[in-house]
C-alpha cells in the first residue's frame, strides 16, 4: 500500500518537469518575447533552473532524510514542488515563473533521496531492485504523461491552467 501511494505520488510529482514544453511560444506570447527569448528564456533557463536547484537540493534533503521523519520531510518537498505549480495561474512576469518553477525543481530534486531511502528501510536487498525500477518507470511515466497532459490542457485552458493541475 505505501509503495503504491510512494510510485502515484513520485508519478504526479514528475508530471511537474517538462509542462511548459508543449506550451513555450504561448507563453512567450503572453510574455511578448521574440523566438530567441522564448528560447533561451523559457526552453533554457527556466529548465536549467529546475537543474541548479533541484541538484543541490537532492544533498541538502539527502542529508536531512537521515535526521528528520522522512515522512514528513517528503510530505513538505511535495506540497512545496505543488503549491509553486499552483501559484502560477498568477504569474506576471517571468521571474515570477522561473521562481515558482525553481520551487518544482526543488520537489523533483528533493523527492528523490527520501524516496531510495524509504524503498531502502522498507524492502529487503533482494527486493529493492524491481521496487527501484518501478519508482524509476514512474518517474519517466509522469514526465511524458504529464507534457501530453500539458498540451492538451494548454489548448484547452491555457499554459497557466496546465501546469497548475
């Protein structure tokens, strides 16, 4: 029962990664940016900024997975990746999207660690591989159902909208 809440959990958050991809020249519109900005602006930057941070957030929430009550720890990585991608619909400039979409590579980033780790306390060696596949295919399962989700939900109701569900 937790490995099934730990893999939808892990899927959802990852469906975070990559939604602005689908949705790039409108935002860039709604941002007036020339197709050099959209970019390097939203296709560079704001992805290198889920990298930059979400990197050294992997070591600093690593760390304290060994200190605090993981389950708790990895409740407020989640709802902090959830609550930047909700503030968007209110987004009016784009460094308040790089910010908020900083905070998401802060949860992928630090989602990581606490979840090996949990997988490791709660299954035995000879368990922990196929565990670790299956968090790992739902890791890639989320970023590609969540960039389909992001079109059709862009298309639909706008960039906002999809990166906020």
């Amino acid at each position: 029962q937790t490995t099934i809440l730990i893999v939808l959990v892990t899927c959802f958050l990852f469906m975070d990664q990559n939604l602005l991809a689908p949705n790039l020249t409108d935002v860039a519109q709604e941002f007036n940016f020339s197709d050099t900005e959209r970019d390097t602006k939203l296709g560079g930057e704001i992805s290198l900024s889920l990298f930059l941070v979400g990197a050294p957030a992997a070591l600093v929430v690593g760390y304290w997975t060994d200190h605090v009550n993981r389950r708790n720890l990895y409740t407020a990585v989640i709802l902090l990746g959830q609550v930047g991608s909700f503030l968007v619909l209110w987004v009016e400039s784009y460094w308040q999207l790089f910010c908020l979409r900083a905070l998401t590579g802060i949860a992928i980033g630090g989602a990581v660690p606490i979840v090996f780790s949990m997988i490791g306390d709660m299954y035995s060696a000879d368990e922990r591989p196929t565990v670790t596949a299956v968090v790992g295919i739902s890791m890639g399962v989320g970023v590609g159902f969540g960039q389909g989700l992001a079109a059709v939900m862009g298309d639909k109701y706008g960039w906002g909208a999809a990166i906020a569900l």
